[in-house]
C-alpha cells in the first residue's frame, strides 16, 4: 500500500495544529510574546552521563538537544563509543521554562524548513514526524496512535491512517512529552514509552520537575538534562526586551538592571531573576509599582496575587475585599482540590460547585480560559492557571486558612511524596502559615514523616525531638519568638522536616536504646522565654553545618512505639520511655557541640551531652563518597558505649579507622554486622572476630575475596564454624558493571582460591543458623555437591547456575528441600532441560513469596510447566521475569494467572 498520501495528510494535520501554538499557549499580559521564542536564547542545561549526578557540566543549545554525544562504556573497558540519544531527559524547577522549550520545538517543526544554518543534526526540521503531548493525555490510552488522534488530529481522520503513517517512520519520530509530573500516576502507556516497550526506535523528549521519575526509569534515558535558567546576560537581554514590548522606558528597570549586573549576586530578589517566569513577574510589577522589595517567592507571589486583585478591582468595579472574599477564596479551594487531583486546570462544574461565575472570574484575571487544544467537533471548556506554581500557591492559602483539610491530605501522603513530590508548595506553606498553625501543621508534618512505626524509627534525632519539643513549647505559649528568630526558625524547620527519608548518597546513623537508665528521673523542662529558644536555633544551626550524617533513634520500647500518637509517646511521664527521657535530656540541656569545633568528633559530643552514655545499639550505614568523613565520626561516637549491637558499613573504611575498630570488637557484642570489608584489613580483624565467643549474630561481607590469603582463610573458616551468621553473602556486583553489554568478566570482583573455595564447600551446609544465603562469584560454587545438607534457608540467591548436569541435578534436589525458602533468585539458565527441572524444584517451596529469574531461556516453549510451578504457590507476592524470550500472548497468560 502506498503511504505518501497518509504522510502527507497526517503531516498537514499536525502543521496546523502546531500553528496554534502560539494561541494555545496564550500568554498572560505581563509575558511579552517573545517569552516563547526561547530559539534566541542558549538555554543552560546539564549533560550528565550514565547514571551519575556530579559529572562536568556543559552548556549546550537547544539545537544541540538531539546530537550524538560521546558516552564511556564501562570503566572497565575505558572506551568511548557514540550515542545517538534516543530517551532524552529535561528536568528542572517550576518557571524554568520546560513548557516554552517544548512549545518552540514543536513550532519551530511546523513552521520553519532546515536552511543548513542549523548547529547540529539532527536538527528539529529533520523528523517526519513531531508529536508534541501533555504526559497527562497519554492516560486511559493503550495506544499512541489513538492518542495522538484524540487530542492532536480532527474527528473526520482515520486512527488507522495515523498508526500506519507513525509506525512506518517509526525512527524518524519525535516524541516530545511534557511535564511527566502532571501525568505519571496510572500511566501505563507513558512508561512503556519511557522504556521503548513501545515505538522502541522513535526519539522521545519527556520534561519533567526534579525527583519524579524513579530511578529506574531515569535508567532508560540515554540524556539526562536539567536546566539552570537564565544567566547573567540572558537576564540582561530578558529585561530590555520586556520594556521594549510593553513599550517602557528603560530607566524604570535601573535599580532591576543593576542588580542583574552586580557580579556579587548582592540582593534577595536577584537569585529569584534566574527563573525566567519569576523575571516576568518581577518585571511586570516594575512597570506598575517600581522595583518591588521580595526577599522569597512566597513574597512574589503574594505581591503579584495583590497586583491582579486591585486590577480586577478596578475593572470590575468592585471593592478589593468582595474580590477577594467572593472569588479568590472560592479558586482557592478549588486549587486545592484540583493539586489534590494533580490536575492543572478547573471545569466550569467546578466553578459553579463553590458558587462563582465563570465571567466573574475571567474578569479577575486569574484564569484563562482555553478550549480543548484538539480540533474536535465538540469542544470543552477549562479554565487554566497563568503557572502551576500559581495554583499551588492558592492551594496553600486554602491550607493556610483550613488546617483540617491540611492535616486530612498529609494522611494521603507517604513519606516519599512528601520529600519528592511537594517541593514548590512545600516552600509556600511555611511561608504562609502563622502562629498556632505554623506550630500545629508542623507538629503534624514531623509526627506523620520523621517517625516510623514500621521500623519503629525517629529519624534525624536530636534535631527533630528537639523541635518538637520547641514546638510544643511554642504551641502552649511558654516561648514567645522575635520575628526575626521566628523567621530564622521556620527556614530550619523546614530543612528538617524535608529530609524524611534518607538520600541513598547520605550517612545514616542509627542509635538504638534497649533500655534506658531506671535513675533516670523527670525533669521540669520549661523552657523560659526568647534565651533559650535562641539556644535551640543555635544548635539547630551548628547541626545544618554538620556533614551530610543523618541520625535515627530506634525505640526498643514497644509500648511507646504502638501509641497511636508521638504526641501522646512523647508527653507521657513513663519511667523508661526513650522519648520522655530524651526530651527531657534536650529542653534542659541543649547541645551546644560544634561542628566547626571538632569536626570528627562532633557526632560523639552532640549525643553525649544530649543522650549520655547509655547506648546500647550503633548503626551505620552509607553510599556516600566523602572520603570517610562520617564513618570516622560514627566511631568515636560509639567508643566506650556499652554497646550490644554494632551494624556498620566499612565501604570508606581507612587505616586511621582500624584502631577504633579493634577497640569496638568487646566481648559485650551479642549482634555484629560488619559489609563492604577491604580484604587488606583481614589479617587484622579476623583473628579478633573469631574470638568473640558471645556473639548471638554475625554478619560479614568480604570485598575482593579471591585476594585471600592462606592464613586469613584459615580465621575465615574458624568464623563460619561458630555458626552465628545468619545471612552469609559472597561476592559482589562489580559496581561499574553495565548490565546491558552482558559482559560477564566485569559482572563480579573476581574468582575465589580453590582453597576458599573448598572452605565454603565444607562449611555452608553446616551452617544451621543460616537464613540467607547470596552467592555472587565467578565459576561454580556448587556446595551443594556436599552428601549432607542442614541448611534451612529463607532466602537464596545465585548469579551464575551450574552448567554441568550433575551439578546442577544436586542444586535442583539441595533447593526441593529447602521448604522454608520464602525468597529465590536465580541467574543464567541457558538449558531448556534445566529449566523444566528447576521449575519442577522450585514447586515444591510453596511458601515463596518472592521470585526472580534472570537472564534465562524463558519463552512459549516452557510457558505451561512454568504455570502449572506458579500454580503450587498460595504466597507469592512478587515475580520477576527479566530478559526472557516471552511473547506478548505468553506473558498475558502469566498476568492472567496473577489476577
């Protein structure tokens, strides 16, 4: 069948539609039309490669966007080879312009022909195809072609014209889909794009707000971008363009132009002129009121929000107060509701719910006022915000003035959205909430978020007690704050309870109390008046300089832990309570320790003076690479405790921390949880460790095994014959390893001795106190081979399975035994018989809830014995297929058996 007709008839359509853009776009009367020609400006994004976030920044044009970038291969291989980005990544914060860039794209596609003056290729004129969406379309769709029909093209065109024209210029398609965090909830066909599930070999251009795609989604991208804003001299430009539009003297804009050009960055308002949709604003109430004195964004917003109330006020001839009281509250509980919805725009039902006129509002100039962008035959009405930003501040002044329906929408929230996904209203509603209901919705905040009853956890301990504490104190009005300490205050409140959740690259301190001194007596703790509120901000100040270690606090005391509330836990006067007696500690003793006094033993002094000495538990863990800064705090703070429990991770282990270690190995351990040890330091520990005869648990993860000497072996041996490991893990991921390129020689650190080797033949099935078992190492380990086995295995996790039958017949009789084993991940099975006897083993461990298989030959040809094995488990919670050889019709039979 001939094409071109289809080509050329989807092409025209899509022409036309980008021709709308800028109508589409319509731009409210302080954006000058050239805001959306972003063509004439270099728009500063960050090119990071691979999967880092602190690679060399470069600063690229939006011409540059779909060029080939050189990417480093493994670091292993220290080769380059091209990439031709085919998932391109553009994050940055609000008013950054992500929508204008996608705007321009399109219309820079529809409307301009390539003239060879383009800067790279390919250039935006070279795709057949341009498809430019809001993420949130792509939702209720199973197809893009049916999407793109619905919201791009008129009724009267055929869907099959528009899968036959896309699909047969799949490679020449450009996919730009904008604002992924609108969009990304219930979105199947969006992340199937992200992934190349679907149109695999199309170009697609997702934007986004930072922290919303998952990390292994942002894995998909081949760019990762984020965008920095105007600088200097893009300001400049802004600023005189904006005064020639709107057709002002430029010397109104002086005091403006000469903060841009202070190379000292001296002012508040001159960070916020970074943000392009900030610049606008700022630039609009320069022409009506001068240069306006803003210290934050929330002060913008409030300054322009006033601007547009006396602006309706006079056009609609009505008092200020009747536009605010009859029209701005209304919209503003509807922002709410619609954030709530993570919608951007409200219906005209929606508006006649809270009792206000469409041309009311309209009239106020606080919305706009779009038909659906699609040329349908039946067009629908909403009503849109100049910003999003700008319903989110709405929203947070609805919460602001209803404190229920503030604590009623934090219940909906889990600890991860409130830290991702709330960041711009986050910083409006501390700003906008006063007094009792700054206090209250605060106390609320850390309650739901720095407090988990799951793990029985109170994270970033003592400064979140400590504020509590505080708050409370403010709450029953015995603390009376000056307005500039309150300010100071709520800038370190709020960097408090934003941290929730801990940042994989973060040092995590984890301090458990199994009992507290029974001497231990309450104290009166009121504090009295501004002195010793200045004290606690103080302390809150010297902890925003300590290094990135956050502290956690686990509670032993379960009754406390169960209390339906913190509140209630912590106002309880029960003798023993870790929280009582920790409050108790901090309000009349406040730490003073100072970071910038001792920097490595800071840890140790801030828990002494607030906690004592009675720690009875020390965990540590880290991805951070800051050259064993936090770990060398961690252990001064934990010398000389009485300590039973000691979990660490040696990953920045130096030999200035041997020492400390060797003094922290007392015969008082019960728990020991050693990962991520350098084989360098074995002849060292291992003799102590395989004295420590009271051990009830031990955990010990060795880096670099095949390094092993014969006398570390022998040790090794000694302390896997005390039988106190309760997970056994041996080997690693080579962390620069690529799973993609399938190169197993950079897959694992390196193969074990035969003697090693021999020593965990012999040892492991002896090993009854054993509940997880991980082997990640080159070349067979096949313990299993042993004529006895006690082994009672929860978890079990093999890379590489035997390719040797016997072998492998022994593994698939050692895992049929293992009728406890709750977790089984398995690698590399490239043998059809093999894989019908490891189904018919696996069978037989019915209680797993969890499988994964990796890298196998799982395809049609074994899709009904795999079923009939899913079908012996009643538990299972989690299946995990990757890189199989399935059909679409086998795997919906799989999804079929799930439901």
């Amino acid at each position: 069948m001939d094409f071109s007709f289809i080509f050329l008839d989807v092409r025209e359509q899509l022409v036309r539609c980008y021709s709308r853009l800028r109508h589409i776009a319509t731009a409210p009367e302080w954006a000058p039309e050239f805001a959306l020609d972003s063509a004439k400006f270099y728009i500063s994004l960050h090119l990071q490669k691979g999967e880092t976030v602190t690679t060399e920044k470069k600063e690229i044009h939006q011409g540059e966007l779909f060029a080939p970038h050189q990417e480093e291969k493994s670091s292993s291989a220290k080769r380059l080879k091209p990439c031709n980005p085919k998932r391109i990544l553009v994050e940055g914060d609000p008013g950054m312009g992500k929508t204008t860039l996608c705007q321009n794209l399109a219309f820079r596609w529809g409307h301009e022909e390539c003239t060879g003056e383009c800067k790279c290729a390919p250039c935006v004129h070279s795709w057949t195809f341009v498809v430019y969406l809001n993420a949130a379309n792509l939702k209720g769709f199973t197809d893009i072609h049916t999407a793109v029909h619905k919201h791009l093209l008129p009724k009267e065109s055929s869907i099959e014209e528009v899968k036959a024209a896309l699909k047969s210029s799949q490679s020449n398609t450009l996919f730009i889909i904008d604002s992924y965090d609108e969009g990304f909830k219930e979105n199947v066909l969006l992340r199937d794009l992200i992934e190349g599930r679907v149109y695999a070999n199309a170009t697609l251009l997702l934007t986004s707000r930072p922290n919303y795609l998952e990390d292994l989604l942002k894995k998909a991208f081949d760019s990762k971008l984020s965008t920095d804003g105007f600088n200097r001299e893009q300001k400049r430009l802004y600023v005189e363009r904006f005064a020639k539009s709107k057709k002002e003297n430029e010397s109104k804009f002086e005091g403006l132009l000469d903060l841009i050009n202070d190379k000292y960055n001296r002012g508040d308002i001159t960070s916020l002129c970074s943000n392009p949709l900030h610049l606008a604003i700022i630039c609009l109430l320069i022409c009506e009121d001068g240069l306006p004195n803003i210290t934050n964004r929330t002060e913008l917003y409030k300054s322009v929000t006033k601007f547009l109330v006396k602006k309706a006020s006079e056009r609609m001839h009505r008092p200020m107060e009747e536009i605010e009281a009859d029209i701005i509250r209304p919209i503003c509980r509807l922002s709410f509701e619609a954030y709530k919805r993570n919608e951007v725009s409200l219906s005209k039902v929606d508006l006649e719910k809270v009792g206000v006129e469409a041309d009311a509002v309209l009239q106020s100039g606080f919305l706009t006022k779009k038909v659906k962008v699609s040329l349908l035959d039946d067009p629908v009405e909403r009503f849109f915000f100049s910003h999003k930003t700008f319903l989110e501040y709405l929203a947070v002044k609805h919460l602001a003035q209803t404190l229920g329906d503030l604590k009623d929408w934090l219940q909906t929230n889990t600890a991860r959205q409130w830290q991702y996904e709330h960041k711009s209203l986050k910083s409006f509603f501390i700003d906008l909430l006063h007094g009792d209901s700054f206090v209250e919705a605060s106390l609320v905040i850390m309650e739901r978020f720095t407090f988990s009853r799951k793990t029985n956890e109170f994270h970033n301990f003592p400064a979140s007690c400590l504020l509590l504490e505080l708050l409370r104190h403010l709450q029953a009005k015995t603390i009376i704050l000056s307005p500039e300490m309150e300010d100071e205050f709520k800038e370190k409140c709020l960097s408090i309870i934003n941290c929730t959740i801990h940042d994989l690259y973060d040092n995590l301190t984890i301090i458990t109390f199994a009992t507290i001194s029974q001497n231990a007596k309450p104290r009166d703790i009121s504090m009295n008046l501004d002195t010793e509120a200045k004290h606690v901000v103080d302390y809150l100040r010297n902890l925003e300089e300590c290094p990135t270690i956050n502290l956690a606090i686990k509670c032993a005391d379960e009754s406390v832990a169960n209390e339906s509330s913190v509140a209630d836990a912590m106002q309880r006067a029960l003798q023993g309570s870790f929280f009582n007696y920790a409050a108790n500690q901090l309000s009349s003793n406040i730490p003073l320790a100072s970071y910038k006094e001792d920097s490595t033993d800071f840890l140790r002094i801030a828990l002494e003076q607030g906690l004592g000495n009675d720690i009875q538990g020390m965990e540590y863990k880290t991805c951070a690479k800051d050259e064993g800064f936090g770990l060398e705090s961690f252990m001064r703070a934990a010398l000389e405790k009485p300590l039973k429990m000691l979990k660490m991770d040696l990953e920045e282990f130096d030999s200035d921390c041997l020492e400390m270690l060797l003094n922290l190995l007392k015969p008082q351990l019960k728990i020991l949880h050693l990962s991520d040890v350098n084989g360098c330091y074995l002849k060292h520990l291992l003799p102590p460790l395989s004295r420590l005869d009271a051990l009830d648990e031990l955990y010990l993860h060795i880096n670099y095994m095949s390094l092993m000497e014969s006398q570390e072996i022998q040790y090794y041996e000694q302390i896997l014959k005390m039988n106190k490991m309760q997970k056994l893990k041996i080997g690693r991921l080579n962390d620069d390893y690529d799973y993609y390129d399938y190169d197993y020689d950079d897959y694992y650190d390196g193969e074990l001795s035969d003697e090693l080797k021999s020593v965990l033949q012999r040892t492991i099935p002896t090993m009854t106190a054993l509940k997880e078992l991980q082997l990640y190492v080159k070349g067979s380990l096949d313990f299993w081979s042993s004529a006895e086995d006690h082994l009672q295995l929860e978890s079990f996790t093999l890379r590489v399975a035997p390719l040797e039958s016997d072998s492998f017949d022994n593994l698939c009789e050692l895992i049929e035994k293992w009728t406890n084993l709750r977790s089984l991940h398995i690698h590399c099975i490239q043998n059809r018989v093999h894989l019908l006897k490891m189904f018919a083993a696996i069978a037989k461990c019915q209680m797993l809830n969890t499988l994964a298989i990796y890298d196998a030959e799982i395809g049609d040809d074994v899709i009904d014995p795999f079923l009939e094995m899913l079908k012996s488990f009643s538990q299972l919670e989690s299946l995990k297929l990757w890189d199989n050889k399935l059909s679409a019709d086998g795997k919906q039979k799989i999804k079929d058996l799930a439901q």
